[in-house]
C-alpha cells in the first residue's frame, strides 16, 4: 500500500498537542504501523514530533471564539491536507466531522466522554440550563453518530450508548502503555511518605476533600495539574492541609513517573455526578501501572477494578474521615501495599493496557482503508 492510501489526520480544537490519548496512544500507534499521520491542534508552529506531523491553528483567546473561529480554522486545515480517514476528539467539531462525510471522507468520532452526563456537572454552565443543553447535546450526537463510519469510545458504557445509533460503535479503552510508568524492582524502602494526585483539579475532582483528608494525618500529598479555576484554588489553600500539599503544577510525563515512584498511593476520588459513576479515568490505571496501590472513590465499577484485583482502598469520597484513614492505613502498612502494588501491575500487564487496545484501533483502521 502507498504512503498516499495510508493518510489519516488527528482533529482537535481542544486538547493540546501532546495529549496522552490522542498523540502518545492513538497517533504513535498509527505510525508505527507505517501511517502518514497529522495532527491538527493548537499550537504556535507546524512541526514534526515522532514522527507525527503537526498542523498549528491559533490558540483562541475564550470559549466563544474556540467554538467559531477555531472550528472554521480546523475545516479550513482539514480539508487543504486531504487525508483519506479523518478522526476529531471534541463534541464542537461534530459539524465539521459532518461536513467531511458530506465531501465523501470517511470520518471517526472519539468520544472521551460522556459529555451529556458530563455537562450536568459543568460549574461554568448556569444551573437551570443543565438539564436542557445535556438533552440537547445528547439528541445532536445521537443523530450525527449514525453518519459517521466509526465511534470510538474510552469506555464499555459510552460504547452501549452510541451502539443504538451506529453498530460500528467500539471501545477503545484509554489504558497506559504498559512501559511507560513502572519502574522494575522497585526499591519500597526507598518511597517517601506520600501520596498523590495527577491530572486535572477542581471540585467534583476531590480536590477539597483530598486536602482536609492529608490534613488529618501526619503525611504530605504530591499535588500535579491545573487547577480548573482560581476560585477554586483559594478555596483548597485556605484549609489547614493545604500545608501538606506539595504542589507541582502541570508537569511533562517523565515528571509524573517520578511523582509515581516517589509515592506510596494514588488518589482518585472523583465526586458521584452523573458521569463519574461509569468512568474508568485513565489515572486509576496509570497508578495501577506504576505499581501502586489506589485510594478510590466507592463506586460499583471502581471496587470490581481495584477490590476485586486486590489493588488498592474505595472509599466514600465525600468523607474526609474514610480517606484520611485510608492514607494512614495504607502507609502503615508497607507489607500489605507493595502487594498491592504489584497486584496493579500484574492486572494492567494481563488486561487494562493500550497495547491490546491498539490493536483494536489498527483493526479499524485497516477495515476504513479497505
């Protein structure tokens, strides 16, 4: 096959461009199987990294300008680089994926989340609007998914949704590569006494809860990710454990593995909305990767995960009191949580890693160049 039959284009007005999903999983994949692959995206340049080319549009100034003008600039890019498959991740590009299947391109839409669950949870959206946008939303994606040649979703649950409207609706699970964060033989006496927390910050997060929580023990917390608002900051800065918290800011990946290695527990104690319930954020088991034990929110899907394999602590996220005493449980305990540890590790190595899931995204993606 020519390197012309094998062109893909990566669409994004959203997620920066070296997004874990998008370029570490999905487009590192794709070249290494041999694809021409870009990535449309924001950014100050057009570049070429491993091997995936960047294409730059402007870095817009607010919400309303993303929504207009950086979704024209994405069609306008998208169709001057005429690729044969395109794939966008974002629910504001659906008319932009419509509008290339219009033109006769086959098309997949990304879904990373349950965004119509998801909205009802969105602080920056007034509260007597939620329910009707979330219906909305829900009914434009319905009636785009049928149009598109592939869903791909980061969940089994968002996958029984869309596969209603399209059967060719997959979970492509957003699972760590299996060499990325662990650490061989991994020296347990060596670990400082923390835990941490790694991604994106807000309330619905934890993030309150996760630092009355270190308040009332006598042990600190590695904090990395922006927080979502200011506000919100203030708020976590103002409780007395925040004098625990050892924040890091947005760091790189290599920077998370040695937050990893430095910890002896990961936190995820995501708030019970709507689209939490069914989620499988990508941090349980990138904790899990690095051969540590998790202290998790008590949801059905998250005890099966993490109790069920012996890998980590669920509790109710809403109780300060459970999660303190699971942190001091869990670093008084070094003989019982290495096991878990391991226990992580040996359950991502055997099921809940990319590198089976990517196998899943070339199958389609030889089936769409067919």
């Amino acid at each position: 096959m020519s390197t012309y039959h094998k062109k893909v284009c990566h669409l994004t007005s959203v997620h920066p461009k070296t997004d874990t999903r998008i370029f570490y999983k999905e487009c590192k994949t794709l070249v290494n199987a041999g694809y021409d692959v870009s990535l449309i995206v924001q950014n100050d340049k057009d570049e070429v990294i491993d091997g995936v080319k960047i294409i730059s549009i402007d870095t817009p100034k607010n919400r309303k300008e993303r929504m207009l003008h950086t979704s024209r600039q994405v069609y306008k890019k998208a169709l001057e680089h005429n690729a044969d498959i395109y794939h966008f991740h974002d629910p504001e590009l659906i008319s932009i994926g419509l509008r290339l299947k219009r033109k006769g391109k086959k098309v997949i839409y990304d879904i990373h989340e349950d965004v119509p669950r998801q909205i009802l949870s969105k602080q920056w959206i007034p509260t007597f609007l939620r329910k009707t946008i979330s219906w909305t939303v829900e009914r434009i994606e319905n009636y785009a998914a049928k149009r598109f040649d592939y869903i791909l979703t980061a969940t089994p649950y968002i996958r029984d949704r869309f596969l209603k409207t399209n059967r060719n609706s997959i979970d492509v699970n957003n699972f760590p590569l299996l060499s990325e964060l662990h650490i061989p033989n991994t020296n347990w006496n060596s670990k400082e006494k923390l835990v941490c927390y790694v991604g994106g910050i807000d309330r619905v997060r934890g993030i309150q809860e996760m630092v009355q929580a270190i308040g009332k023990t006598p042990y600190s917390m590695l904090l990395a990710g922006n927080f979502e608002s200011s506000a919100e900051r203030d708020i976590a800065a103002q409780k007395g454990g925040w004098r625990q918290v050892i924040e890091l800011g947005h760091i790189n990946r290599t920077e998370v593995k040695d937050v990893l290695a430095r910890s002896i527990a990961g936190l995820v104690l995501f708030h019970p909305e709507p689209n939490h319930i069914s989620a499988q954020p990508n941090k349980m088991f990138e904790y899990m990767s690095a051969g540590i034990p998790v202290i998790a929110s008590h949801f059905p899907l998250w005890k099966e995960i993490i109790e069920g394999n012996n890998s980590g602590i669920c509790v109710d996220p809403l109780n300060e009191n459970e999660i303190a005493n699971a942190i001091n449980w869990i670093i008084d305990n070094p003989g019982q949580v290495k096991q878990m540890g391991e226990n992580g590790r040996k359950v991502v190595g055997e099921k809940y890693n990319w590198e089976q899931e990517g196998i899943k995204l070339l199958r389609i993606y030889e089936e769409l160049m067919q």
